[in-house]
C-alpha cells in the first residue's frame, strides 16, 4: 500500500450509498449491507473528496473553518481515510511528481 500523502485522492466505491442528515451523514455500503455515520468534518472531507480535491487541498479547507494545528489536523484527516479505506468505502489514488525529464522533448 503507498503512503497517504497531500496529493493523494479519495473515490468513494459506487456501492456506496450517502445520505445526509441534518450536519451529518450516513454512508450505506450496498455490498456488507453495513451503515456507517459521518459528523460534521466527516461530511465535509467527503463531499470535497467527491467533487476530486486531494487530501492536501482538504486539510487547507479545515485549516480555514477551524481552529485546529495542521499537525493534528493532518493526524486526525489521516485516521478518518484509513477508516474509510479499511471498511471498502473508498479507494486512493497516489498522484505523482512529473518532472521536466518525463515531459516529450525536454
């Protein structure tokens, strides 16, 4: 498994059903038949991660609505992914660096 870093992007699985509920929301995996509950900042990191932002850009857009240290707001993002991944609600996808060497003709 590669290391989650700022770049990397979240995929909700299609088998998974969201459905928000007031400020939070209910995630339905189809497949385990399993429910899971997301709060507030769970909804949140969610819905940026459908609309394709990376973790990165994520944990800058929680940096501006909350008052939080970006270390701990790094540990805390890294966690809820890690639960996420681990009971098959998302995939990650690992950007890579392009350099000017990988770029034809340079």
């Amino acid at each position: 498994m590669e290391p989650i870093t700022p770049r990397t992007r979240l995929q909700p699985v299609p088998d998974v059903l969201f459905s928000r509920v007031g400020d939070e929301a209910v995630l339905l995996n189809v497949k385990s038949g399993m429910y899971y509950a997301l709060d507030q900042i769970g909804v949140l990191v969610w819905t940026w991660s459908v609309e394709g932002q990376a973790l990165g850009e994520i944990q800058a857009a929680l940096s501006q609505q909350f008052v939080v240290e970006l270390d701990v707001l790094w540990a805390d993002l890294l966690a809820l992914v890690r639960v996420l991944g681990e009971n098959g609600l998302v995939t990650m996808s690992h950007a890579r660096d392009v350099t000017a060497s990988a770029v034809p003709g340079k």
